[in-house]
C-alpha cells in the first residue's frame, strides 16, 4: 500500500502515485552517482536549513473565499497569472528568495510565488505557479516555477506535525552551489549554463545510504534522516551545498536538528533517472 504525504487542510500533498511521495531505497544507483556526489562535496556537511525562530520556507493555509489578487512578474511568460489569494498579513521567507507558499482549503489548490513583495499597494513577484494538489500534472516543459527547477516547493519540506507524528512520507528538497544545464524528471526547467556531466540537473535525486547508522540521532534528526534514506531529497534549486528545506516551527528542537550536520556529502548516493 502507498501512503502519501500527511495533509494539509484535509488535502493531499499530490495523490499517493506523485514522484515525491515514491520510496526510492530499493531504486538502483545513478552510474554517476560517485562523480555527482564528488562534484557537490564530499566533505561538506548536511545544513538542516528550517527549525524555530523563524528559519525556514513557510506556509499557509487560506479559506475559499479569500479575497484574490494580482501579481506582476518579472517572468511573466512562464509563470501562472492567477490572481493569487494572498490574505492581508502572509508569511514570507526572510531573505532574498522571499517564497510565499498557499494552501487553499477546499479547492486544494497550491499557490506558489517567488520574490514576493507588495509595493505601493500592489504584489509583485519573480514568478508564480499554481499546483493542484490532487493531480500529478507538472509544469510545461522548459517552465520555472516558484522554484528553479520547475517544482513545487511545499511537498519538499520538513514539517514539524510530520516529525512529531514519527514519519516523513516524502522526499526532501535541497539546493546545491553549481548544477548543469539539464533537467530529469519530475523538474522540468534548468538555471545553469555548465555543461559538465559530473554536475548534477535539476530534479536529480540522492538518497542517503543505507549503510549509514542514523539510529543514534535526537529523534527529530533521525526522522529526517530516516526519510533521506527511504524517499531521497530532490535538487530543487542553486544555492548553497546540501541545504535541506523544511518549514519554521516553533517547536523544532534546533539542538536536535544540527545533528543532521553529522551527515556529508559522501553519506549520499544519486538514484538512477529510470527508476521513476
């Protein structure tokens, strides 16, 4: 039996059968896979990139008849006009990618944006992309999304009501410096100009081995590890290396999680693009 992704606002996070909620520990390795690994960091550390005090991609969910606005778009030809139901206060991502993620109850619909700001009383963003959280339907070929890699970002993070539960059904989504110019399935956009097959595309998925003893991690830390090695994380965007997602949560343990540090790059392997 296929268990999906715990739900938000009684939707699913993408149907049982999505890419994103396959177990990948008996899928056979990439035969790249040491070149890729070697190419991101050996020796570089796993970063759990999410816990308390606000770190972290949020979310939020909005009722039906929340009130729709447009946005404007710097990549507007590739991006989902909307409007977006954007309620009065939302919660953005600090930083420069400023995501703002929506959750609508009862369409389940997914609305996704990228540099998010409101200026002069009307929204503007980067690009946007509107998922429906009960198909497996992707973007256009060769289309961004809130994302580089043409993804959604919520089903790839760590939630905290995920960890407390003792499961994360999903893969993971992370970030590396330097990707090539090439997308695998389920990404479906690429932001590189590199040509080195050693650099891994965007969607590639690496799990993290089973040969590697999470047993003695906080329980936080070992519920994200044990998902890395049962569901993978896919490579979602540029950023810095081994950067794992996950959204804010008050009651993260940020202890516990940088346990998850313990972990490095030649802890991981690369899944081979057939096995999908």
């Amino acid at each position: 039996m296929r268990l999906a992704a715990l739900a938000i606002a009684g939707c699913p996070i993408f149907p049982a059968s999505s890419p994103w909620n396959q177990r990948v520990d008996d899928a056979p390795v990439h035969p790249r896979s040491d070149a890729m690994v070697r190419a991101i960091g050996l020796d570089d550390p796993v970063h759990p990139d999410f816990g308390s005090g606000g770190i972290g991609i949020p979310f939020q969910v909005v009722g039906e008849r929340q009130r729709r606005s447009k946005v404007s778009f710097q990549y507007a030809s590739e991006s989902d006009r909307g409007p977006y139901p954007i309620p009065r206060r939302p919660r953005i991502e600090r930083g420069s990618d400023r995501h703002l993620l929506l959750v609508q109850r009862g369409s389940c619909r997914l609305f996704e944006l990228f540099a998010a700001e409101r200026r002069e009383g009307a929204w503007h963003a980067g690009s946007g992309a509107i998922f429906n959280l009960r198909s497996n339907r992707l973007r256009p070929e060769g289309w961004t999304s809130a994302d580089a890699a043409g993804l959604p970002i919520l089903p790839g993070l760590a939630r905290y009501d995920e960890v407390a539960r003792g499961e994360i059904r999903h893969a993971l989504r992370f970030t590396v410096q330097r990707t090539r110019r090439a997308f695998v399935f389920p990404a479906r956009h690429y932001a590189s100009s590199l040509t080195d097959p050693d650099l891994p595309a965007m969607g590639q998925r690496l799990r993290l081995k089973a040969s590697v003893d999470v047993s003695g991690m906080p329980r936080q830390a070992r519920v994200v590890a044990t998902a890395l090695q049962r569901y993978g994380m896919l490579l979602a965007d540029n950023g810095s290396d081994w950067f794992i997602s996950g959204a804010p949560d008050p009651r993260w343990d940020n202890d516990a999680l940088r346990a998850l540090k313990r972990l490095k790059g030649s802890d991981f392997e690369v899944v081979s693009e057939a096995a999908r």
